[in-house]
C-alpha cells in the first residue's frame, strides 16, 4: 500500500502549536507583532468575484514589487507557498549528488536533511567553530554539489558577514548554486542579495513568515540569476503551476510596499532582543550573540529539556533541541515587551529553583 519512498522518510517536525491553552509563544519566531495594517483595507475591498478564476500562475505583479523593494529585475524573483517550498524547489532543481554532497552546518534549520531524503541527495554536515559560528573552510575543502546555510544560522542566531559571503563565493567552484537563507536577516544583518548580480551561483531564499509577521499567510521568495529562476520554474511548474494563491499574491504586494511599519516593528525586536540579552547575560546565561528575532542561550547545570518544560508549566513555551552538542540550550522567541519581561521573572524563578 506504502511506497518505499515514503517508508524511508523522516518529516521535519514544526514547533509546537498548542490549542489547549494560551501561552505566551516564544517557540517558532513569529512576529509578536501585527502585520501591516495596510491589509485590512485591502481585505475590505477585495472582491470575492476574483476568486472564481485561477490566480495567475506566474505571480506576475508580486514578483514585480518583490523585485522592486530590492531593486534587482523581475526575471531574478522566483515566489513560493512559504520559503519551505521555495526551499523544496530549490533542492529539486540544483542539488544532486552525482556531482558530490550538499553541504550545510552540523546545526542548522532541520528542514535541509528532510529534503535530503526525500530528494535522494547526500549531504555533509559541516563543523562549526568552537564559539558555533560558521567555517568558510568548512565549506571549501570538500567536493560537494552545493552550499545551504541560514544567515542568520538558526538556532543559533549568529551572523555569518557578508565580507564572509563574498570569500566563499570567489573560491566556490561557479557551476554549483550556493543557497542563502535568509529568513531572518532583516533583524539586524546585511542581505546578500546585493551579490547576486557579480554571483551567477548565488541564490537568496527570502520569508514573509518572520519580518513581515505573515507566517500564516505562506508566502517565500528566491532571488538570484535569471538562469537559476527558470529553474526554479520548471520545478514548480512540474508540481503545482498555481502554489500562490490570488489573495496571497495581493497581500504580499501590500505588504512588502510597508516598508516603514517593518522597520518600525523589526526595530522594536532588535531592541528587546538587546535588551534580554544584557538581563540574561547579568544573571549569568550564556547567550549567543544574535541578529535574529530569537536568541540561543544556556546555564550551567541546567539541561534544555528542564528549562523547556519548566517555563511550559509557567504558561511559557520556547524551544528545546533533542540533538546531541546543543541539548544544553533553548531557544527562545523575541516577543512583545512584556512577554520577555514575563519571561525573565519567569527565569529568575528557574535560577533560585
Ligand atoms: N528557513 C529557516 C531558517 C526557517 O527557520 C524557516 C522557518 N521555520 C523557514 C526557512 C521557513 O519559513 P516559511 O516556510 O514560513 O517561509
């Protein structure tokens, strides 16, 4: 009745979504904060008479205001129902092991290796360095059929520079794609979209999950070379030809055009984040520095789990790992600024037992 396809997988597990009770979410980096007001006015005058049609299959408008807010061409966006499936395309279209492994650090979105799988590609985890930072070494002394990396790396928040970036991209060999995903970069760092044009190979996979506080919306994009683009076509035009949905298109269009409520909101994370860390850090937790809109932290003689399951029991949901070299840590959410002030109370407890 099972394919042995399907027998062999092993699906990516998202984080909890409870609906028991009402916590306080800090456990899967959504946006604490609304997503652009300019929404609501356009929720109120859309006609319902457009959805009788298929929406447009090629995203035509929403790929022109993507391109536009970043100021590279239309034919270098590629849009996708969520970046998990832009994801899923990218790994489809250029990644196969009969030119070597994919490779991607030892921690970092576990997505990746359920893609592996489910694609037959083989892949390497590459070390990180002592302080969890990326190696460009890593990356360059191996043959491999491509590079996928989070910037910055989830869980652990670190910033890998775009000075970095530009290195690996001058000695990586051109005929393999290095993906760049950036989910979270707009909380702080510097995007590498500005290196598409001189990088042929280079590919940015982009969210509108995390800072324009739209998760529920399913919205990702991929910016790079128009040759990397039609690929990313073809894939999806030999799996879904409408994975965009109309509504969706014109809410991404809205949206992205906000740029000044973003920044408004993404500048109040950036804040709280700063302003957990420096309270965590007082009360001795090792926290990793971060320009996410989450942090990596731990105590010692406090294992993740308990933490996890302490600051559930408080109405407090993070993130724990089940993963050997990081089971010492959590990770938690920025939230609004009370949440973290609750948090924080909520860990002082945690420290006095
Ligand atoms: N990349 C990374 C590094 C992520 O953490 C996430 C969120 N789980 C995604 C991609 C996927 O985001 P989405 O599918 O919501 O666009």
């Amino acid at each position: 009745m099972f394919s042995e396809r399907l027998k062999r997988l092993s699906p990516y597990v998202p984080g909890e979504q409870p609906q028991d009770k009402t916590y306080i979410k800090l456990n899967t980096n959504e946006n604490p904060y609304p997503p652009s007001p300019e929404i609501r006015d356009l929720l109120r005058d859309f006609s319902i008479e457009r959805l009788r049609l298929y929406p447009d299959p090629q995203s035509k408008v929403l790929c022109q205001t993507i391109a536009k807010a970043h100021n590279v061409d239309v034919e270098q966006v590629f849009v996708g129902n969520g970046s998990d499936e832009v994801l899923s395309f990218v790994f489809y279209a250029f990644f196969d092991s009969a030119m070597g492994k994919l490779l991607f650090p030892e921690f970092t979105y576990s997505f990746y290796p359920v893609y592996c799988d489910y694609y037959g590609i083989d892949y390497k985890k590459i070390q990180l360095n002592d302080d969890y930072s990326l190696s460009t070494e890593g990356f360059l002394n191996e043959t491999s059929c491509g590079i996928i990396f989070p910037n910055p790396n989830a869980p652990t928040g670190i910033l890998f520079p775009i000075k970095k970036i530009e290195q690996l991209m001058k000695k990586y060999p051109k005929d393999r794609v290095v993906v760049i995903d950036e989910a979270y970069i707009d909380f702080g760092g510097e995007s590498a979209i500005g290196l598409i044009s001189r990088f042929k190979n280079l590919l940015v996979a982009r969210t509108y999950s995390k800072s324009m506080s739209l998760a529920g919306l399913r919205l990702g994009y991929a910016i790079g070379d128009e040759k990397l683009i039609n690929a990313l076509v073809a894939a999806k035009d030999s799996f879904n030809s409408y994975p965009v949905d109309t509504l969706t298109q014109k809410i991404g269009e809205v949206a992205i055009k906000d740029s000044a409520y973003y920044e408004k909101i993404n500048g109040k994370i950036i804040k709280t984040r700063e302003f957990l860390t420096s309270e965590l850090k007082s009360l001795g937790w090792e926290v990793l520095p971060s320009t996410a809109n989450f942090i990596f932290m731990r105590k010692k003689g406090l294992p993740g789990k308990e933490i996890y399951l302490t600051l559930k029991k408080n109405g407090l949901l993070v993130r724990y790992f089940d993963i050997d070299g990081i089971k010492d840590f959590v990770r938690i959410t920025i939230g609004q600024q009370e949440d973290v002030e609750t948090l924080l109370g909520k860990i002082k407890k945690l420290d006095t037992g």
